[in-house]
C-alpha cells in the first residue's frame, strides 16, 4: 500500500480535502491494474471509482453512472445535513 501511495501522491489532496467538499466531488483513479467499477478497488485506494485502462473508451458513462450514484449516495444525507441548518 505504502508503494502504491509514492506512485499517486498527486491524489492526497483530494483524498484529504474537507468532508463538506469531498461529498460534492467524485476522485476517480485510472490504470491498468484495475477493474471498472471495483468497490473494492476503490476502498482501498480511497477513491470513489477505479477504471481499467480498456474502459477509458466508455468514460463518459462510466463517469456519468458514478456521478448519478453518488447523488443518490449523499443527497438525502446533504438534504438532512440542510434541513439542520448544518450547511
């Protein structure tokens, strides 16, 4: 795990932004080693989607099936977050 953070440091920030900020935002990792749309995967690189380099042709619905499941993911959770003046 340590070597694999060396190789995708560029992704720290991301990763650590503020809780508020990173429910809005979807970090998405590409790379040989990976299967599309592995929870696990993505667990454990602390990502929201992985994508293997032969899927990259068939980004834009991949991206678009992942942006529409994290909106059903954290919308009610934000709605709420809202409605108890939160955010």
């Amino acid at each position: 795990m340590l070597r694999t953070w060396r190789r995708i440091r560029s992704l720290t920030p991301a990763i650590n932004a503020p809780t508020d900020q990173r429910r809005t935002q979807i970090v998405v990792l590409v790379g040989a080693s990976f299967v599309t749309n592995d929870e696990m995967q993505a667990f454990r690189h602390s990502v929201d989607l992985v994508i293997g380099l032969a899927d990259v042709v068939n980004l834009r619905p991949v991206l678009r099936r992942a942006t529409l499941r994290s909106q059903e993911f954290f919308g009610p959770y934000i709605d709420a977050l809202k409605a108890a003046g939160k955010i």
